[in-house]
C-alpha cells in the first residue's frame, strides 16, 4: 500500500510512505519517482563521477527494492534511501581500493553564468570554481564527505544524518566541523577578494 | 556566552539547532561580539556557496526514468551479495533477518561477554591466592572443597564452564540465522565464511583442549573463551 504523507519541515516535497510494498512494482515506481533525483545527486556529489554516480543509483535502488519489506516501519523512507546510497558508495570505494577520483566537469555542465539577475555568489561560481569545490569534497575522508553533504548540501538535521549513517552527534559534529576547516583552507585562494564575506578568512 | 562557547555551537546555531534558550544566549552574545558576528557571516556565505554550486550541479543531472524498472529487475535475478549492507540506523540486514526480530540474541551475547569478563577476572584473583597458599600448604591448595580457597576455585570452574555453555549456545543461535540464509548468498561468499568459521572452530578445539588439560591455569581459561569470544563476534557481524 503507498501513500503520501507531508514530512515534517518540507512543504515542498512529500514523504512518499510505504506500509507494505514489497514486491510491488507500482509501489516502487513511484518512491524511484519521487527520490531517485536527490539519491542520484547524493552520490554524485560522493563520487564526482556521473556515470559511476548512475551506476551507484541503479544498486541502491535495486537493494531498496529487495528490502523494502524488511524496512522497520518507524524509519523514514527518504532516510533509510540515503542510508543504502551512503552504504553502496562506501562498498564502491571500498572494492576499488582507493579514493574515487574527480573527473573534469564537462563544459556543459560548468558553462559559466552571467545573468545579471543572480546573485554575486552564484555568479562567482566559474568552471574553476566548480572543479576546485569537486575536488576539495574528494579530498575529505569519506566519512567527512556524507555529513557535509547530508548537512550543508541537502540541509538534514543531526537525528536525520544519525538515521542514515548511525554516528553520534559528537562524530558528526567533528567530521562537519573538519570537513569546513579542510574546504576553507583549500578554497581560499580561489575565494579571497571575489565574494563578499568569503575569502582572506584566517 | 563567550567567544569560546560561541565558536563551539556556531555551526549548530548556523543551521537553527540550538534549543531556544541556548539559541537566545548565542543571539545575544553576536549582538554585542563583532568578532563572532563576521564569523557566523562566513560561515553563512559559504553555506551559500556550497549550496550554489549543489543546484547547479544537480541540475545539469539526468536520470533516466526507467531504472526502476532495471532495478527492480536487477533484484530478482542476482543473489545477495556476501557483506550487502543495509543503513546503520535501520536495522535491517543483509541476511535478510532484522536483529529486532531476535532481541534474546542481542541480550544473550553481551550476557555472555560480561560473564567472560567477570569470570576471567575472578580467575586470576583466585589463581593468586592459590598460589599464596601453595606456598603455606602445597597439597591443599587445589583440593576443591579443603578449605575456603578450594571452594574459590571450584566456584570459578563452574564460572568457567557456564560462560563455555552460553558460549556455545550463543553461537548455536547465530549459526542458525547464519545457516537459513546460506542459499539466497553467492556460493563464493559462502565458501568463504565457511572457510573462516572452519579456521575458527580449529582454533576453538585447540584452547579447548588445552585447558582441559590444565582446568586450573587461568591463562589457558582466558584463551579458550577468547576463542570462543571471536566466533561470536564473528557470527554477530554476520548477521548485523
């Protein structure tokens, strides 16, 4: 049985809410339907690889559809999700035996903006930019890389990032706060003197 | 507040995670802390930032919106694979059994580590004092029941094999778990956790064997329950 419920906090986009969908495809149509986007770019941003972040997509969702009848009923579906994509990025990286590299983002995708109706940190975001905020996200351990993503990329609150990954709030207070440090020290020579707020931070 | 707690919770203040009176103190100490003030502004600008750079990533990413179908295929056709995890936070686990639906195990294997604790502790305290006896009464000191050291003895003994009992009963319990989902993994995996657990059993019988040999050397006690201890452990992170 599927329905839709409003979560809590995000008016915008329903907590699709599964009772027993095991097994039912139309059931799970629609939870791809409704969270296949933000687990797609979940992983994207862990792996900065567009073909691996689809490839990863497809086993999370593939595991998601074997366990849903196992799925404790209390636990949130959208979190339980990312919980699996966090765990299937773990295992990739953990089968290749190093870190998954940054590949370069493709012009289309990094085309530089020049509306002048945005505002002066989206038009700071140049294709150099871009690479070097990709390339700072790889570099944090993978653990750092999930709670900065999951808190300051897809704005989850600490019970929700404690659901998907099971660290405590103190871990996930100091992998947040390192993974901060780490990406201010390595942007900052892109950044000082070109936004305002941002940049020559000591 | 000070400057030191405030740089302790700026992020939590950041994202709106603060209790209200705690959210009310750190409100108050930036109205009067420009040090904190510009700080709390970087942090926001470049939230701003990484959320810029999110969006437009994201929206330059194409799904396509078939792969439920491909998953959902996917799932039908290929086993489980051997070490297959599921959230953290969700129970749920690749054998396919939520620990939830077994809480005695959960309750059964740490009742069975802190007896192996407590025990072997035990051990060494009564190994001591037999020794202090051997010296005032050599042939007296392992004679259970001769004298109160003896009934120490003999009552840490009992403790040793009890612990063995719940041992091997934990790990009859896992192994069960362990055994009906055998047919839904890759026939590798299971090649492989057979393999370990074959290793393990050796290294069981061995400890085993060895303080049957000599039931009053805590030391060989020790190593068999650590022996066991593993296999538990082994079998725990099997079905967790």
């Amino acid at each position: 049985m599927l329905s839709i419920v409003k979560p809590n906090g995000d008016q915008s986009a329903p907590e699709v809410s599964v009772d027993a969908s095991g097994g039912d495809p139309e059931a799970f149509r629609a939870i791809f339907h409704r969270y296949g986007k933000p687990i797609h770019a979940f992983i994207y941003h862990l792996v900065g690889d567009r073909p691996r972040a689809e490839e990863l997509t497809q086993e999370t969702f593939l595991r998601a559809y074997r366990a849903l009848d196992r799925r404790q009923p209390a636990a949130k579906l959208s979190t339980w999700l990312f919980g699996i994509a966090r765990n299937v990025v773990r295992e990739a990286i953990r089968e290749k035996g190093r870190r998954l590299h940054l590949v370069g983002l493709d012009d289309a995708n990094s085309q530089n903006v020049h509306d002048e109706s945005i505002g002066p940190i989206e038009r700071i975001l140049t294709t150099e930019l871009e690479g070097a905020i990709r390339r700072a996200l790889d570099e944090l351990s993978v653990d750092q890389r999930v709670v900065f993503v999951l808190k300051v990329l897809k704005k989850m609150s600490y019970q929700e990032i404690f659901s998907v990954t099971g660290f405590s709030t103190g871990k996930l207070k100091t992998d947040l706060h390192r993974a901060r440090m780490q990406l201010r020290y390595k942007l900052e020579p892109y950044l000082a003197g070109r936004a305002p707020g941002i940049g020559g931070a000591s | 507040m000070n400057c030191s707690h405030f740089q302790n919770i700026i992020e939590d203040y950041h994202h709106g995670e603060l209790e209200e009176r705690q959210s009310a103190e750190a409100s108050a100490h930036l109205g009067e802390c420009a040090k904190c003030r510009g700080d709390l502004a970087l942090l926001a600008a470049e939230s701003r930032l990484y959320e810029a750079y999110a969006a437009k990533v994201e929206s330059t990413l194409d799904l396509d919106p078939d792969m439920w179908r491909r998953a959902a295929e996917g799932a039908a056709s290929r086993p489980v694979r051997f070490g297959e995890s599921q959230p953290a936070g969700a129970m749920a686990h690749w054998l396919g059994l939520p620990l939830a639906a077994f809480p005695w195990i959960r309750q059964t294997v740490a009742a069975v580590l802190l007896v192996a604790v407590s025990v072997t502790a035990t051990w060494y305290i009564v190994e001591r004092q037999h020794k202090a006896n051997d010296k005032a009464a050599p042939m007296q000191a392992y004679a259970p029941g001769a004298s109160s050291g003896g009934e120490s003895l003999e009552s840490a003994l009992q403790s040793i094999q009890r612990a063995e009992k719940e041992y091997i009963k934990a790990i009859q319990d896992l192994n069960s778990i362990v055994v009906k989902q055998e047919s839904t993994l890759d026939p590798r995996a299971v090649a492989e956790l057979q393999a370990n657990l074959r290793a393990i059993d050796e290294h069981i019988a061995m400890a085993r064997k060895a303080y049957y040999a000599q039931p009053t050397n805590a030391e060989l006690a020790v190593y068999m329950l650590a022996a066991y201890s593993r296999k538990v452990e082994f079998l725990q992170d099997l079905t967790s």
